[in-house]
C-alpha cells in the first residue's frame, strides 16, 4: 500500500485561496499534539501570513510597486507553508488522520480499474490514399492509450499481428497491399496489464 503524501500545490491557488489554506494550516497546527515542534515556527508562519493579507489589500488599489511587493511576499508565505509540509510528512507517521489533522491536503493516489472494457463500434474505412486504410473506435474510459493490430487474413494461429500504438481512437494504416484484404483489432492500454482486444474486423484494401 502506498504510502500516503502531503499536497503542497500552492502556487496554484488565487491569492485569497492561498491566504485562506495559510491560516487554515497555521490554526490545525497550533496546539497540535502531533506536530509539537513545526518548521518553521507557527510565529514564523504567522508573520509570512499577516505580510501577505496587508499586501494584497495594498495592492488593490496600489502601483507596481505594490504589486511586486505582495507577489514577494506571496512567494515567500508558499516556501513557508512548503517546508512545513515537508515537516508534516517527516513527523505525520503515514497515517492518514494525523497528517490530515495539521490542515494539509493529502495527494490523491491512483487506483487501478481492471481490465478495460472491449472496445465498441469499430470501423474500418478507405484512407485518402491507394493501400491506406482509417480505423476507428469509441473512446474506452480509462484508457491512456491504444493497441492497434492488424494482419493479413485469413486469420489463423500463425498470423503475425503488426502492432501500432496511438493515444487517439482513430488511425490511418498506410503501406498496405492494394486489393488485399486485412484483419484489425484494437484495445485499451491502461493501469492493468491485461488487454482485451475488440472483435476481428475484416476489411479489403483499396
């Protein structure tokens, strides 16, 4: 099982949002028996904050000057807040509840969905060219990629299937022999190991 990480993405957040999570991390920390020692400091933190609210509201209607200011100190309070996400995870034991308790959120962890589902609505059309061919597909959910493989039929236990991988659901197959007809199949490649191809389209080629 995965351990489980302290989100520190601030630089994301709007002024007020970064203002308002400063504040909620610097109140669960204070008096938390957990995290008795923060880095830096709760005053420390609480000076970075208080310098980042007066330079917001002196901005608003403020020059360059004062904009350049708030940035700075908006900079500064997101390097606080990060080195005490780096001593929440030091000291937060790995478990969920006490990591949650100093007011950081957590990382969301990737979990695997299986085997995805057989691809549907697979068409095999004529490309813009002689021996080309466009293959295409429904979007299967969860999918980061696609398997694209095809052969010449008739199929048997010896064809040879020649593999293309794609992150789109539609493909144009070219170098192929004109007049000759091919099989195709196609599958989502996603977290799971396993692939399920779609059913054997058999088509001729142009």
């Amino acid at each position: 099982m995965t351990n489980p990480k302290i989100s520190t993405g601030f630089s994301k957040l709007s002024d007020s949002n970064l203002l308002l999570k400063g504040t909620y991390i610097h109140t669960s920390l204070t008096g938390n028996v957990n995290f008795t020692t923060p880095t830096p400091t709760l005053p420390e933190l609480q000076v970075g904050i208080d310098n980042f609210d007066d330079s917001i509201n002196n901005s608003v209607e403020g020059n360059k000057a004062d904009t350049a200011l708030k940035n700075q100190y908006r900079d500064e309070l997101i390097e606080l807040l990060n080195n005490a996400g780096l001593y929440v995870q030091l000291n937060g034991k790995n478990n969920e509840n006490i990591l949650l308790s100093s007011g950081f959120d957590l990382q969301k962890t990737k979990s695997s969905i299986g085997a995805l589902p057989k691809a549907q609505n697979i068409k095999v059309m004529p490309g813009e060219g002689v021996g080309t061919v466009k293959v295409s597909f429904s979007s299967i959910p969860g999918a980061d990629s696609y398997l694209y493989e095809y052969t010449a039929a008739p199929v048997t236990t010896d064809s040879v299937w020649v593999p293309i991988t794609s992150t789109k659901t539609n493909l144009i197959i070219v170098s192929l022999t004109s007049g000759k007809q091919y099989a195709f199949k196609v599958a989502g490649v996603g977290s799971d190991p396993s692939q399920v191809f779609s059913d054997i389209l058999l088509s001729f080629v142009l």
